[in-house]
C-alpha cells in the first residue's frame, strides 16, 4: 500500500499537487464559470491528455515528437466516425425533415452522399460498435505509433531528425484526410455530431457531464504516468534521455523502451482526441496538422516539460491566454502570444512547474524573512540533492 | 432563456445582474448621448425581443465573426470593412426600429475550433441579435450546429458549394449552381467552347463546383467534353507541371477554381509560361474562373491576368447608381487605409449585402425574434443592392444575376455579359448529384 | 530519367501527340523541375547554415522569407510612386536590399533572444516560434492583412521562346541563376574566407575554436545574420512566382526543414542533392499523378528514405 501511495501518487508533495489540480478542476472551475467557459475549459483539458503524453516521451523519454498531433486526431476522427454514424441512423429515422429531402442515400454520412459514395467504406463498419470504437481509437494510434516506433528507433534515429519525420508523417496524413473527402469528410471534417448512444451531447448538463469525464480521464492519465515514471521503467526512460550508449551497452533494448513509451503517449493523446470530439461536437482535419502538434509542444514546454501536473497547467495556460487574448485584443494577440513563448522559454525554461517549485519556496522565505533569525543555507542544498 | 434547461449557478445568477447593470447603464448612457428611440412606443423592447436577445430599448447587438488573424485574414478583410460599412450606414438613417446597432466583434482566428468557440460565446453569452460571419464552408460548417441548436441567425455572405439549406442561416452568396451553369452556357454559345479542364484546390468547394460543371458539360451542353480535371493542395505555390499538362490537353476553356494564396503563384507562372489572355484568344481559347475576384487580382497584379474571364454576380464596375453610391460610400469610410483606391470584391458586396437584409427582413416582421426572422425571410427584398435587385427565396438563399467579366489591366473587370434574369437559388439540384 | 522519358513517350504516345508537342512538354517539364529544385534551394540555404551549422531550429524562417519578399514590395512601390523610370532596374536593389534588412533583424534575433538559448537547442524552437508570430503580426500591421505584389520588371516577364511549342519562363531562369548564385556565395563563404573558417571552427569545436582566439560569439551572431539574410534574398526572389502574404511563411517552413533534415544537417553539398531530388520527384509526379498525391508520395518517400539514411544523405563528419 506505501509503495503504491509513494508510486503512483508521489507521495505527500504529489498527492497535494494532485488534490489541488483536481479540486480546481472538479470543483472550483464548475462553480466559477458559466456553462459555455466551462465547456471551453474541457476541450482544453482533451488537449491537456497530448501535453502530458508529450512530458512522458519528451520530458523523461528525450523523444520530441512534433506530429503528436497524428495520433490525436486519429483518436478524434475514431470517435468521431463512431458518432457521425449515430446521426447519419437518426437523421434516417427522422423522415419528412430538410435534411433526409437533401440527401440521396439515406443512412449514410451526409458528406458522403455529396460525394456519390452510395455504400458505407468497408472501415467505416467497425466504427457502427460502441465497444469496437472504443478499441479502435487506441489500438490504431497504438500501431501507427509502434510501426513508427520500431521503424525509427531500430535505425538510431533521434532527436531533431525524429521531431521532423512526424512532422512530415503528420503533414501527409493531413493531405491525404483532405483530399480523400468522401471517406472523411475533407477539409470541413466530421461535423454536426449530436448524440452518443441515444444520449444528447449538445446540451448544458451533457456538456458539464463530458466535462467531469474529461476531467476525470485526465486524473488517471497522471497517476498512470506517474506510476510509469517512477517505475523502473521510469528510471530507464531518464536513463536513456541522458546517456543512450551508456544504457545500450549495459544491455538494454533502447529500442524497445522508446517504441514503448511513444506507443503509451500516442494511445493517450488518441483518447484525449476522443474527448475532444464528444466536447466540441466536430473534428477536422485542421486539428490534426502541424500548427496545433506545435501548439502541443508549446503546451508541454510552457507547463514544464518534466511535470505531469505542470503539463495540465500549461495547456490550460497557453489555450486559455489565447481565447482572452483575442478576445480582449483582436489585432494584438499574436504580438502578446509570441512575447508569452519568448518569455518562458526563457525566464522559465522549466515552465511553470519549474517556476512553481523554485519560485513558491523563494517568495515564501522572501516573505517569512523577517520572522526567521538565520537565513536556512542548507535547505537549498537538500532540494538539489532532491531532485532527479 | 434559450433553453430551458440550463439551471444557472448562483454566480453566474450574479454575473447576469451585473450584466443587466451595465446594460442599464448603456441604455441610460444612450439617452444621454442624445438618442432616443423615436418609435419606442410603435415597438416596445418587450413585444420585438420575447427571446432575451441582447436588445433594448435604444440599442441591439449584433456579433461579427470572421478571421482577423491567420489564413484567412486576407480573404476576410473585405467583408469586415463591407458589413461595418452597412452597419454604420444604418445607424445613420436611425438603425432597425428605432435601435441603434452595436457590433460585437470576434476573431476566428483562420481556426474552425475558435469559430465553433466564438459562435457559441456570441449566441450563449452575448445573445447577439443576429451574427454576420464565417468565410469558407468548413468555418460555416464548425458554427452550423451551434447556430441550429442554440437558434441563432447567421449571415453569410461567400460563394460556396451549396448542398445545404438552414432555418438559422441566410446565404447572401451564391451557391454553385448560379455561378456555374449560366457562365458555362456562356463559353458554350459566345465563345463556342466544346472542351474543358477542370482545376481546383483540393476542398470541397471547388470539388462539387467541378462536379456540376462536369455534369453540365457532359449531359446539358452539345459536343463538350471534360479533357482534365486535377486537384492541388490548398496553399500550393507551384503550377508549372500543371501548366504543362494542360498545354497538351490544349482545351478551349481552362476552368480554375483556385482559391487563395495558390492563386498569385497560378497566375503567375501561366504569364510565365506563356499563357496570357492574349496568347489565348489567339488559339481561341479562354481562361474562366470563379475563384477570382477584384479582391484577389489586387495580389496577383493586373498584368498578370488581363484577358482572362471571370464569372461572378457582382463587380465593381458595374455602372449601376447603387453601385456607384456603395463604391463611393466604400471609399469615403476607408479613405484612410485605401486613398480612394478601395477594391471591392463579388465577397465583399454579398457582405455587405447582410445587415441591410437583416434590417428589412426584422421591419418586415417587427420583431427581433430569431424564429419570426427566420419565418419572415423569404421574399424579402432588398433595392438597394450594389449588384441590383436581390430578393431572398424561401430556401434563405438569393435570386441573383450571373455575369461575366473581362479581367483588365487595372485590376478591374469589364462586363462582357449578364444573365437576363435573376436565377432561382438551388442548393440541391437534381440531376447534377 | 529514362523512366521518366519512356513513361512520357508512352502517355503521349498513346493519346496520339504529335512528336514535336512531346519533345516540347518534356523541356518544360524538365525545366518545372529545376525551378522547382531552386525555389527548394533558396528556401532551405539560409536554413542549412542556421540549423545546419549552428544547430537552432529557427522556426521563423519562413518569417525571414517574407521579411525579404516585404522589402521587395516595398521598393517598388516607392520606385512607383517616386521613380518610375527606375522600375525597369529596382529589383536587384531589392534583392541586395532585402539582405540587409533580414540580416539585421536577424543580427538583433540572435542578440536578443537565440545566444541565451544555444545550450538547449530544442529551445530555439519554442522561442522562434513566438518571434514568428510576432513578425507575422508586425507584417499585418504595416501592411495589412492581404496579398500583395511587387510590380515586376518587364524584362522579367514572359518567356524565351527557343523553338515552337517551348516556353522556357523567364523569373524560372532568374531563380535559377539566383539560386546559383547565392549556393557559390554561401559555399565560397564558408570553405575558402576566413570568416568561414571561423564559422566551421566554431561549429566542430566551440571550446577549442575560443582557445585559439576566434571570437566564437561574435561569429555566432554573423552566422545567424547571413542565414537570415540569405532568406531574405531568397523572398525578393520568390516574389516573382509566389504570393506575399503576412503568414506566407508558414507555406514554406515545413518544405525547407524537409530539405535540410534530407540533405543531412551540416552538408551545404547534401541541402543542394536534396533539394534536386525532392524538386524532380515532386514535379514528375505531379505530371504523371496528381498534385495532391504527388506531395504525399513525397512525404512519404522522404520519411523512408530518412529512416535508411538517419543522418540524411551527406552526413557532415563532426566530432561531438
């Protein structure tokens, strides 16, 4: 029970870094903001499940993947496949409406039938199954991801040259969901998506109902990342970031463990694709390409690359800054964004979490220094030693 | 409430007094500003807006949603300019019964997500009267949804691919099949046209447009046939094999579809390549295109497409006095960042075309009301419009006139030909599915 | 080659063109390529000396580009209102011009903001792409959002017409002679002035290279500022093909990376094979397929080809 307490919660200092996130998220956010912030801050969140898949590969594994956003959208385009065939089914069952008179193939996904497909795709079947849906959304990411993985990682390929290749992978899956438009719905993606099994999305109490799931999807993802990290495998991870060769030749498969960690963050970044879906009601393949894979980075980067609560924070930072920069500062906002990346790239190279761990105990000595007598030299050097 | 099931929280329960506050304040800050409405009495804020749209009795808001950043930015400038110049316009004749417009604009950054965002802020939390927005169909497409479900009104005012017809939606564009059967026929009969290559970016637009083309051509027009038809992703800047190909498929009507930034380069490298409005007609044959605007041969540069064809419903030399008075209007309120040389785009005139619509559509129905807007559209007339008469059908697209324009070396267009009469609105044609 | 000239043959053969409509095709579509290859070139040269050499992942490239392509607008505009006599020779100005302007803004980039961030390279790239969207906003606001063009030089339109049924585009033979140009530049620079010594010193050994008295700082500055200069004149360049829009730099930032990665980082001779090879194989397939699945096929091939060759198809010997 104490090993599992210390791994998969970190212990006390984790555990209350958990308890604050989840009670900002599960409590204090629910009763401060309307119903539509609300729902804004759950797409976040479903971002938020990329940043932390990225702090596991990039952070720990030294893996920077800029086509994260690939494995994210596939994760949507799933879910989202899933619930345009729900729709496609209602709209045939609601005869006599604008919509049935407009189509030719009834049943069928509208987008399809304006492209001349009169028969459902045969991978488009799987996607008529809730449960095989659900598989689908993390057993594709998961292959692709492995494919890549081996492909990459078997060849000694790193650094810079990897974070290029899936940009590249990511850019042409963009291409090809485009121009393949009766398969996917082209560039105006999936959209008007309205219920998952018989449940209505669209309303305010399935939106806060999708909101909690979110939230609660994220919770987990932490702990399991955590769990993860301070594993053995962990150690490995950090191993290999640091000194590759040195791991290699003490007969590990470096290999393997990258292609592992990559396959864990693609399946994690699909779900939070997923929740996307059920938060905003469409997906399209604009999501998937190589602005939003940075975006991720940056989400990663801004939080702390080596804090899986940071990853939350940072998502929510950055998404945030940029719906009430352009809100409040229509021509200004890109000027403000690019001096905010600036910035914390490089004040706070370690993000927020850095800014946090670093910053917090500073400004409380600074605060409580009139009350102590001898400045506490030691302590410093004991928080050194502390971390990994 | 717009629906009835959203318990709000005790917070947000404050939020709205304080919002009512400040709507209070606005109001009597109104009055002070000298306004009053002079038909308050005629239409009390009670009996025009039953919904809780954001009106009152002096003033109503309407939201504005296009890209100001990113992408599309350059495409939807114009029709930022044109509908804040309707606005504007309006409020100087003593706005829409009597209440002054306020614009509540949103950025859409060139991103569907944040359209789908700001659609919903403006509808949940601004409750808009109304919202004139959205450029390409795939941003129309994102906020579709959400204006159907929370009962908004959307004017939008490009060309697009047609293949939907909304309750919550007034197209002021045309949809495919005004722009291209008429100008087709054109080709066909003046120019004696028979073959055809098809090109255009690769989304849905410029898909289905060449779907009914290709069916137009191959079933309606005597003896035509499609030689090519290719595709290129969007923001693709180089044409040259292109251009070779259809150099051997020497068609008589090269039929473009291409859209933003890929157009500088596609027009660009023809010139270079030889091919000239000139140097075509020489051979008899032709460009004609219905992707190009006054808007866009401002970036492409007048040299490098004169000659060429473009089918439209709108161009700025169209002699007519509405016409003359917009482009002058135009050019008085931007004469700061223009000088005098405004360019106003087939785009730019169907956007401007919105608020005036929205104006006689709520006098028509006097009232605010989303539904009664909605119930009251069809048949609405608007006199006033740059292009001439348009008048809305009861599918909330608009009868509107095809015309073909001679693309000059000033970068404007001169009218070469116009269709006698307006052309019915037809989203879902038979017969070219 | 010869696949892609029996392949021509066959096409044409078969959809009965006349022999001389072939041969013509196929020097223009030979010559599509190489103007492809030296539109690729000029993107990926400035790049190939920041990322190749010094390893930043500058992110806002395709900003530098613009940045070039806005001093070439704006020349012509003022030789249009002020000088239009001078219309007919303002372009190679603008070029010269558009190197100093991207360079120095480059010069106070590296000052500012890239010199702190030498020690974490993947760093660069969070920073830059902050600095790009602020140049991209800098752009709409003096400029405004839409395209613009440069007023072109009239003998730097239309095409030469060797013989019949050719049109050999004459901007495509300037970006060639541009792109070659600027290739002998850059390679003269680096590998036969003392200037470039320094910069390759500095590159395999920063420490030593300090030790022997190069002033590695001031050698880091100048080498950001001649790859952000070199982009610049690589956007004068390209606004005699392309368009000029405040985010244009986007359209190309992906294709240069792809460019440099492939040629192997650090080889000016693998950035050139590189982009000839991604140019041909681009333009031939976009003639025999189309031109979405030509980029695609690309993509594609580019990633295969990189996991065979991880470090690219020159790989620079550099001691870690």
């Amino acid at each position: 029970m104490n090993t599992l307490y210390r791994s998969m919660l970190g212990g006390r200092s984790g555990l209350i870094g958990l308890a604050i996130l989840a009670g900002l998220l599960l409590i204090v956010f629910p009763l401060l903001l309307e119903p539509f912030r609300l729902n804004m801050m759950g797409k976040y969140l479903s971002l938020a499940f990329v940043a932390i898949a990225l702090v596991m590969c990039w952070g720990y594994g030294g893996i920077m993947s800029l086509g994260q956003g690939l494995f994210w959208g596939l994760g949507g385009y799933c879910m989202a496949a899933f619930l345009k065939l729900e729709a496609a089914r209602n709209i045939a069952s609601e005869a006599g409406t604008d919509q049935i008179k407009a189509l030719s193939t009834v049943g069928l996904p509208d987008f399809m039938d304006w492209n001349q497909i009169t028969e459902l795709p045969w991978f488009w079947y799987p996607f008529k199954s809730f449960p095989l849906t659900l598989a689908l959304m993390i057993v594709v990411p998961t292959v692709i991801a492995y494919i890549i993985g081996t492909a990459m990682f078997k060849r000694r390929v790193g650094g810079v040259y990897f974070a290029i290749i899936t940009q590249a992978l990511c850019w042409a899956m963009e291409i090809l969901f485009v121009t393949r438009q009766g398969w996917t719905g082209g560039i105006n993606g999936i959209t008007d998506l309205r219920t998952l099994l018989g449940w209505d999305i669209r309303t305010p109490s399935a939106q806060s109902s999708i909101y909690f799931m979110t939230v609660v999807g994220i919770l987990v993802c932490i702990v399991l990342g955590r769990w993860l990290l301070n594993s053995k495998f962990g150690r490995l991870l950090v191993a290999v970031r640091d000194m590759e060769d040195r791991v290699r030749f003490s007969g590990y498969d470096v290999a393997n463990l990258k292609t592992t960690v990559f396959c864990i963050a693609a399946a994690m970044s699909a779900v939070g694709g997923a929740f996307f879906v059920l938060n905003v009601g469409f997906m399209s393949p604009k999501l998937v390409t190589i602005e939003p894979s940075i975006y991720m980075v940056i989400f990663c980067a801004v939080g702390g690359r080596m804090s899986l609560i940071g990853a939350v924070y940072g998502t929510l930072a950055v998404s945030y800054g940029r719906t009430f920069f352009s809100e409040e500062f229509p021509a200004l906002w890109y000027f403000l964004m690019g001096s905010v990346f600036i910035l914390v790239t490089m004040v706070f190279p370690d993000g927020l979490a850095g800014a946090a761990t670093r910053g917090v105990p500073a400004a409380w000595r600074w605060l409580t220094r009139n009350f102590r007598e001898p400045p506490p030299a030691p302590a410093t050097a004991a928080v050194k030693e502390a971390q990994p | 409430m717009p629906n009835p099931t959203t318990r709000p929280g005790a917070l947000s329960r404050i939020m709205r007094s304080v919002v009512m506050a400040c709507a209070a304040i606005g109001s009597a800050m109104a009055v002070e500003d000298g306004w009053t409405n002079p038909v308050l009495d005629k239409f009390p804020t009670a009996a025009v807006n039953t919904t809780g749209l954001a009106t009152g009795d002096h003033w109503v808001t309407v939201g504005q949603l296009h890209s100001v950043t990113g992408t599309m930015a350059i495409s939807e400038t114009g029709s930022v300019e044109a509908e804040r110049l309707a606005i504007k316009q309006i409020n100087d004749m003593g706005g829409i019964l009597g209440r002054k417009i306020k614009i509540i604009q949103e950025d859409g950054a060139s991103d569907w997500p944040t359209f789908a965002e700001k659609a919903k802020k403006l509808l949940i939390k601004d409750k808009v009267g109304t919202v004139f927005g959205c450029w390409t169909s795939a941003s129309r497409k994102a906020v579709l949804p959400i204006f159907e479900k929370e009962n908004g009104m959307l004017y939008y005012p490009t060309f697009y691919e047609g293949l939907e017809a909304s309750k919550n939606v007034i197209y002021t564009g045309q949809e495919a099949t005004q722009q291209i059967l008429w100008g087709l026929d054109w080709a066909n009969k003046e120019k004696g046209a028979k073959t055809f290559f098809l090109i255009g970016s690769d989304y849905i637009w410029p898909r289905t447009s060449n779907k009914i083309a290709r069916i137009h051509i191959e079933k309606h027009l005597k003896d035509c046939k499609v030689v090519g038809e290719e595709y290129y992703p969007l923001g693709h800047t180089n044409f040259n094999s292109l251009i070779n190909k259809v150099k051997l498929a020497k068609p008589d009507v090269i039929y473009s579809v291409v859209v933003g930034g890929s157009n500088v380069s596609w027009y660009k490298q023809l010139k270079a390549a030889g091919i000239t409005g000139a140097s075509l007609a020489a051979k008899k044959q032709l460009l004609l295109t219905i992707s190009t605007t006054e808007d866009e041969v401002r970036g492409i540069g007048g040299e490098n497409v004169e000659g060429f064809f473009a089918c439209m419903k709108y161009f700025q030399s169209l002699p007519n006095e509405n016409n003359l008075k917009f482009v002058a209007a135009f050019n008085e309120m931007y004469k700061d960042k223009y000088a005098g040389k405004a360019v106003v785009g087939d785009v730019t005139q169907a956007a401007y075309l919105g608020p005036w619509l929205w104006k006689a559509t709520v006098e028509k129905a006097g009232s605010f009301d989303i539904d009664k807007i909605a119930a009251a559209s069809p048949d609405v007339e608007f006199t006033g419009a740059p292009e001439g008469y348009v008048k809305i059908h009861k599918n909330h697209h608009l009868w509107s006139k095809a015309r073909i324009g001679e693309m000059m070396l000033d970068g404007q267009f001169k009218v070469l030909a116009e269709s006698p009469e307006l052309i019915e609105p037809n989203p879902f044609p038979e017969g070219y599915k | 080659m010869t696949a892609k000239i029996a392949l021509a043959l066959l096409l044409a053969a078969s959809a009965g063109y006349s022999w001389d409509e072939i041969k013509g095709v196929m020097i223009m579509q030979g010559f599509a390529g190489l103007s492809l290859f030296s539109i690729f070139l000029l993107m990926a040269l400035g790049l190939a000396i920041i990322f190749g050499q010094m390893k930043v992942i500058n992110m806002a490239h395709g900003e530098f580009l613009t940045m070039g392509a806005y001093t070439t607008v704006f020349l012509s505009w003022l030789c249009e209102s002020y000088a239009p006599g001078l219309l007919a020779w303002y372009f190679p100005v603008a070029m010269i011009l558009a190197f100093f302007v991207a360079g120095s803004v480059g010069f106070l980039v590296e000052f500012a903001i890239i010199r702190h961030l030498y020690k974490r390279p993947l760093d660069t790239l969070l920073a830059t792409w902050g600095l790009s969207m602020i140049l991209q906003e800098t752009f709409r606001q003096i400029a405004g959002a839409r395209e613009t063009s440069a007023t072109m030089p009239e003998w730097l339109m239309g095409s030469l017409q060797p013989f019949e049924g050719v049109d050999i585009p004459i901007n495509g033979i300037f970006l060639l002679g541009a792109s070659l140009v600027l290739t002998v530049i850059v390679v003269i620079n680096l590998y036969y002035t003392r200037s470039g010594l320094r910069v390759r010193a500095t590159v395999m050994n920063r420490d030593m290279a300090g030790a022997v008295g190069i002033n590695t700082r001031m050698t880091d500055r100048m080498t950001f500022a001649l790859g952000c200069g070199i982009a610049g004149v690589a956007g004068a360049a390209f606004t005699t093909v392309g368009s000029i829009s405040p985010s244009a730099g986007g359209l190309y930032i992906v294709d240069t990376f792809m460019v440099v990665v492939f040629g192997g980082a650090g080889s000016i001779i693998g950035t050139i094979l590189a982009a000839f090879g991604i140019a041909q194989a681009q333009s031939v397939l976009e003639f025999f397929l189309s031109g979405v699945l030509a980029k695609v096929a690309v993509l594609l091939a580019v990633v295969f080809i990189l996991m065979i060759r991880p470090q690219g198809l020159v790989v620079a010997k550099i001691r870690k």
